[in-house]
C-alpha cells in the first residue's frame, strides 16, 4: 500500500508519525524535537530539586 492509497485520516497519521521520528522537516525538526527532549529532561530535574529543597522537615 502506497501513501496515494491512504485516505485523509491515514496520511494525517503518516504525517504526524513522520514529525514525531523527525522524518519531515530535516534538521529543523529534529533540532526542535531535541529541545523540547532537553527541556522535558530539564523541568523533571527541576521539579525534583524543587521538591527536594521544599520538603517536609524531620521529626526529631
């Protein structure tokens, strides 16, 4: 099955898994996807060092 067999849902999802694997845009994308990837990595880090200096102190 060809992409010019798809119907307009199918090539929507062909497109949207193509931007995902960065397979669209060239570099570009993938220089995004890698931004946003560092930038997920940097707030969860950010999150545990947040809770981390405001957590419950110890009984005791």
């Amino acid at each position: 099955m060809s992409y010019a067999d798809y119907g307009p849902l199918g090539r929507w999802l062909e497109f949207g898994i193509n931007v995902h694997l960065g397979q669209e845009f060239g570099l570009t994308n993938q220089l995004f996807l890698l931004a946003v990837c560092i930038a997920i990595i940097v707030m969860c880090v950010a999150a545990g060092v947040i809770w981390w200096k405001r957590r419950p102190a110890r009984q005791g």
